[in-house]
C-alpha cells in the first residue's frame, strides 16, 4: 500500500508538470477582445521572433504628434501563412493595422488585421492561399 505522503507527494509532482505549458505562455486578458482600434502610420520595425511577432509602427494625429505603436502578432508561422513573413514591412511602409486594444489605454494592440503598402488586407482569422504566400526566409 502506498502511504499517504507518497500519494500526495506524487499527486503534487503530477500537478505540476501538467501546469507548466499552461502557465509558459501569458494571458491575453490585457487586450481588450470587446473594443477593435485602427491605427495607420508607418513601419518602425517589425520583429519577425518567437513566440509573438511584433510590429511597431509610427503613427500622427490630427495636430501631428507622433505615437509609436506595438502590435503583438502570432507566432512566425502564423504570420507567416497569413502572408505576412519576415520580408513582408520594411521601416517606412505605410500600413493601417486593426488590433484589440490594451485595456490600460497605453498604444499597443492584439493584431486582427493589416492593409499592405499595395492596398491588400491580410487577416489573422482568414489564412492565405498557399499559392500566394511568399517563400520562408
């Protein structure tokens, strides 16, 4: 028979390693999923890394104060297979990025969705073409 503290010492162990892949990866409670902002302005840069891609982008208002904005986008190769690789914004282009908003009010954003330089709009919910997507870097 198994003595108690073995039980619950195994029983503690097993608990914890099962939770570990739950908490290595945050919460998206920080955006808020109700409200969409869009946001148009020019690429500062776009982080092409794991496990979030990011793109910053550099955006004006009606008096011309400039605001930096930080998108968190999937993981490299969700990006990638909506159509938005590592070569896919350079600094300067002009895009509009749609995000969910951070609830504190700061600029940053979950991304929904971007319309390209050329005018394309790629979506995270709506993957591309395998035909259209560009070679991985």
């Amino acid at each position: 028979m198994i003595r108690p503290r073995v039980l619950f010492s195994l029983a503690a162990a097993t608990a914890t390693a099962l939770a570990a892949p739950a908490v290595a990866h945050h919460s998206s409670a920080m955006f808020d999923a109700a409200k969409t902002v869009t946001v148009t302005g020019d690429v500062k840069q776009y982080q092409f890394v794991q496990p979030h891609t990011w793109i910053d982008l550099v955006a004006k208002d009606a008096s011309g104060k400039e605001t930096v904005w930080s998108i968190e986008g999937g993981a490299t190769g969700q990006m990638r297979n909506i159509g938005l690789p590592a070569s896919a914004l350079k600094p300067g282009d002009h895009i509009t990025i749609t995000a969910h908003p951070l609830r504190d009010g700061r600029p940053a954003g979950a991304f929904i969705s971007i319309v390209m330089p050329d005018g394309k709009t790629l979506s995270a919910r709506a993957p591309q073409p395998a035909a259209a997507l560009a070679p991985a870097p």
